[in-house]
C-alpha cells in the first residue's frame, strides 16, 4: 500500500500561487476573532504554530505570518491533479482527503516488483510527477504492506520526502514509537494507558491483552494490540468516495411552515450523524433533497473543507441549503444526506469561526446516480466573494493579484501570480471599477 500526503497542502498552494509569500510564515485560516489554523507553512511551524491552534494564538506565536483566507476552488483544483497521477498509477485508489489517498500497487501495471529499487523508483517517479502536474506541490508518500504503516511510513517522511518500510520490519519500527501514532489513540485513551504505565507502542505489544481490556474495554484493547503488531488487513476502497447517508420524510400533506421543515431538518441531520457515528465515518458533502408540491425535485449539495460527524453542522448546512429553495407553494418530500465518507477525522476547521464568507466554500449541484426521477439540480448560487485576505482579485489595467489587506472602504492588492516574481503592492478604493473579486 502507498500513502502519499501533500506538505502542508493549503499553505503550500497559497505560496505557489503568491510569490512574495515562498519561504516566509504563512498560515491559512487563521483569518477573524474565532478563526483556527487550518495548515500553517514549515516556516510558520517553526514558531509552534499548529493545525487547530485558535487563530489569536497563532498571531501570538508569529505575528509576522501571512494570515489568509482559503481559497477552496485552488485547492480543488490542486488535489484534482493529484489524484489523477495517482489514479495513472493504479485503479485503486482512496483518496481520504484533498491531500491524502491510500493506493494499493499490487493493481498497479508499473509496479513490476515488490524490491526495494524498483518501488523507490516508482515513489520518486510518483513524486516528480506530483510536483510537475501542481506546478510546484511537494507531496510525502509511505509505501508498506499495510494502511497503517504506508501512513506511519509517510508521517516520518515528511516533509518532501518518502520512506519504504520493508515488510517484516513493522513491528520493530512501531516499537519506540508513542501509542498516538495508532488510529484511535486519542488524547483521552493515550491518558487511559499512560496512567497504567503504558507510553510506547512496544508497551502494547507485550502487555496482557487482559489487562488492556480491563483499561480499554475489550473491543478497543484487541484493535489496539493488533495494529501495535502492524496486523491491518483493511483494503484500499477505491469506492469509498461514492457511498453517502441519507434520511428522507414524505409527508402526507404539503409542508409550508418554515419552522416545521428547519425541525425536520434538524432531527434528520441527528439521525444521519448518528448513522456515521455508528459506522465511525465522517462525511465531507452534506446533501438536501426537495420534491415540491408540483412534485418537482431538487437536490442541493455543498463540501465542507473538512470531515464532520456532528449534527449541528449536517443540519446548519442543510439549512442554508435550504434557505436557498422556494418552498413557498410547499414542499412534499424533505431529505437529508452526506457523502464523501472517510474513516480520517480532521477536525471540522473551517466551521469553528471563520467569518461566514470564508465558511461556506463550495456549492455545487449534487450528482445523485439513483436519482432518475429527478430533475437536473441547478447549480447553486455562489455567496459573494468578499475582500479576504488572500483573495483572488483581477484589475483592469494591473492585471491579476490578491488582497493583501482590507478595511475602511479601501483594499491593498499585490500584484502577482503563480508566473511572475514577487509583485508589488497598490491600494484601491472598494468601489474602484476597475477592479473586481475572483471567486475561487
Ligand atoms: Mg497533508
């Protein structure tokens, strides 16, 4: 199995695409009162900033960063790419993120061997080609025998760099290693464990399985003894992007009362979230079917920069997908569903207090393959850009940039782009016609 994992995936495209920005601190995220980091840059990194850190805490450590909105659409676009050299590699490939994906080789055509030379030589293949096809990305990637060590394995080959566990060698490497570096260790069952003296992943692999299961329960204890033994037998599911969720209402009359239809919402949105939560999954697209009293039917999706299994964000969602149809004649039928599941929890980054603009990424019409009966979904309308910090602008006679910094009825734009050199720095008024917002 091959683990690739772009280096600090939404920094690294911001410094791609912003010249001025290439070997300085950057965070992405960090942007309003309540932000979170979302992906700092290595040289943000070494101030302690950190992926989940609130944003009032980043500026502390490194007030110097560059403090940006996300830009969802060159993000898409960027991991696009990503997945379709993966994709030339084998057929057999999860993706788990925007930046992440499993690749099973033993499907791959180019992989004639399982030796060391020549998978070294497909991983760096691999790698150039990422960085040639992003113009510039520079991904890590773990190969092993198992998901679990292809990630172990890319985990310790960052940043840019690659590692090939070879197979016998697993139970030795985890070792030393912390038991969080095992899926399911999180803070609160490594505190379980430390307190009965257990630390190290080698401490797993010798104690009782008994004695574990009176600490863990014995579900958790024998998962956990059994990775600390690099035994993981989960395949790569190439079809795991397609699955999805849902739970729908018809109801016996027209439904028109706002209220009604937002509580209905809200209880579907519970019992889809539960859903995940008892398959252990985490949704990416969150997705909310209409059929109208003329029995006209509607869906609208929208992807979340990240997975969530919680159903305030389901229902907030759904909501506001639904704030955007015209139920005024009533509505017959009311669904609610996610898609895009993954078993990885990144934390829901996006949603903790960015300013709204920034929240809501993306809106596109969702593609139901056993929706025959409905009529094509239209696209949604995009919510305004606004004048973001890292925002793609274009000027009339100054060409393409992005916004540097905004207030008071005023906007400062540096003029660069992924092509140029570092470019310089002019400020507009808001309402200046010749410059305009580039939704990405
Ligand atoms: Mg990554």
């Amino acid at each position: 199995v091959l683990h690739l994992d772009l280096d600090a995936f939404f920094a690294s495209v911001e410094q791609r695409d912003k010249p001025s920005l290439r070997g300085k601190p950057v965070v992405v995220g960090g942007v309003g009162q309540r932000g979170v980091v979302a992906t700092a840059s290595y040289e943000a990194r070494v101030f302690g900033v950190r992926s989940a850190m609130p944003a009032h805490e980043a500026r502390r450590r490194c007030p110097n960063a560059a403090f940006l909105a996300g830009r969802f659409g060159a993000y898409r676009e960027a991991s696009a790419l990503v997945m379709a050299r993966l994709r030339a590699l084998s057929p057999l490939v999860e993706p788990l993120s925007l930046d992440e994906a499993f690749v099973d080789l033993r499907a791959a055509e180019s992989v004639t061997a399982f030796d060391a030379v020549t998978l070294q030589q497909v991983v760096d293949d691999l790698r150039a080609a990422v960085t040639a096809a992003t113009g510039g990305l520079t991904a890590s990637v773990g190969v092993a025998t198992s998901k679990f060590m292809a990630k172990v394995a890319s985990e310790l080959a960052k940043p840019d760099g690659s590692r090939i566990v070879a197979a016998g060698s697993e139970v030795g490497l985890l070792r030393p290693m912390k038991v969080g570096v095992i899926p399911g260790v999180g803070p609160v069952t490594a505190d379980k464990l430390h307190r009965v003296g257990i630390h190290r992943v080698g401490d797993l692999q010798t104690v009782p399985l008994d004695e574990l299961a009176q600490v863990l329960g014995r579900n958790h204890a024998v998962a956990l003894v059994e990775l600390a033994h690099a035994r993981d037998d989960r395949p790569v599911e190439p079809e795991r992007e397609a699955k999805s969720i849902s739970v729908e209402d018809t109801f016996e009359r027209d439904l028109v009362n706002l209220d009604e239809l937002a509580s209905i919402l809200r209880r579907d949105a519970r019992q889809v979230a539960g859903r995940l939560a008892a398959a252990g999954l985490f949704a990416r697209t969150v997705t909310l079917k209409v059929r109208r009293h003329d029995f006209s039917t509607l869906t609208r999706s929208r992807t979340l920069l990240s997975a969530t299994d919680r159903a305030e964000v389901i229902s907030a969602v759904a909501a506001s997908l639904l704030d955007a149809v015209d139920v005024t004649e009533g509505v017959r039928l009311l669904g609610v569903g996610v898609a895009g599941l993954t078993d990885v929890l990144q934390e829901d980054l996006f949603s903790a207090g960015l300013p709204s603009d920034v929240e809501e990424l993306e809106a596109e019409p969702a593609v139901d393959p056993r929706a025959g009966d409905e009529i094509a979904a239209e696209p949604e309308p995009r919510r305004r850009p606004s004048w973001v910090p890292g925002a793609d602008v274009q000027h009339e006679r100054h060409g393409a940039g992005w916004v540097w910094g905004a207030g008071v009825g005023r906007v400062t734009v540096r003029f660069e782009t992924r092509a140029s050199g570092p470019g310089p720095v002019r400020t507009f008024s808001l309402d200046d016609p010749e410059l305009r917002l580039v939704s990405g």
